[in-house]
C-alpha cells in the first residue's frame, strides 16, 4: 500500500520500466512525484532520455486534448467509487486533465481548468510540475498509478495486463492511503 504524504514529503513513483514490466534498454528515466498540499496535490513529473523530445506546437502552457501523443508522463487516481482522474503533463508545461466514471468513459474534459504547470527543458529531459485543485479529483483516493509516453514507447511504474499498452485499469493499480483530514 502506498502512502501519500504532506508536503514537503513526496510519494516517488518511478516509471523506468516497459507497460507490460519487461525491462526497456531505452535508458528512459522517469518519475512521478506526490504530496498533499493545502487545497490539493502537488503533482511532479521528470523525464530523461536520449533522442529529441516530442512536444506540441501550442503555446507552451495551454491543456492539449491529445497530449499522449507527445512526450508525456501520466498520473492516475482512483476513488473508492471507482471513478478515476488522469493527469497528463508534457516537457512544455502542457496538460491534459481529465476524468472518468469508468475505464476510457470520460465524464468530464476539465476543457476550462487553468493550471500553473511549471517546466523546465534540460539537455536529456525535462521535468514539470503543478497543484491540482483537490475538488476536481475523486473522492476518498485509494488507488494510483503512473505512465510515460515518450519516444513512441510505453512505460509504467505498476505494469498493466493485456497485449497492448492500456493505462486505463483502475483496478490493476497499487493501493493508496491519504493523510486524513486532507
């Protein structure tokens, strides 16, 4: 069972092997970093690789539907309900935030959300990070999980099943516990 911890702490979800969880000898170094802050999630992402980075042509901190396209790291989280929230961040402080009642059943596009995404392009990577407002995310969180998309590869910190990569099963994820009275 994970545990996501208050501020400054950070629950680390590294993200360095195949979806499936064959290893990759791409060489992909990714993470996903967690904390419960005031008013929300503080939600930080790092990419290393080799290769130039795929990115949208939008301006740099605009919500891209399509995102996985690109360069991208995932977190997901699950609610008790089974509802579960996607958070997609890329290497030019792009998101995607979205929603769901079910796997790949989309019940809200979060379309005028404004999110502060802070990025920074480095050599071999990138990292971003922002707060996601906690009123947006499912109720009472136990379960999470996080993915990159980069080079037109697939990674995952918890691998999924099936012949193909799909991030979107919920109840393949690990367990988590939040702070109380988050």
């Amino acid at each position: 069972m994970l545990e996501l911890p208050r501020a400054p702490h950070r629950l680390h979800l590294p993200v360095e092997r195949s979806w499936d969880g064959s290893e990759d000898p791409g060489g992909l170094r990714c993470a996903i970093d967690l904390a419960a802050v005031a008013g929300g999630l503080w939600v930080g992402a790092s990419l290393e690789q080799s290769g130039p980075v795929r990115e949208p042509p939008e301006p740099r901190g605009t919500r891209i539907d399509g995102l996985w396209e690109f360069d991208v790291a995932e977190c997901f989280l699950v609610g008790e309900d089974g509802h579960y929230f996607e958070l997609e961040l890329g290497p030019g402080g792009h998101f995607l935030a979205l929603s769901f009642e079910k796997p790949r059943q989309r019940s809200y596009a979060h379309e005028g959300l404004a999110l502060d995404v802070r990025a920074e392009r480095r050599e071999t990577g990138w990292n971003a990070e922002t707060v996601v407002p906690r009123e947006i995310l499912p109720p009472r969180l136990c379960a999470v999980n996080a993915f990159a998309i980069a080079a037109g590869r697939y990674f995952a910190h918890q691998p999924v099943p099936g012949t193909a990569p799909d991030f979107h099963q919920p109840s393949a994820f690990p367990g988590l516990r939040v702070p109380a009275n988050w």
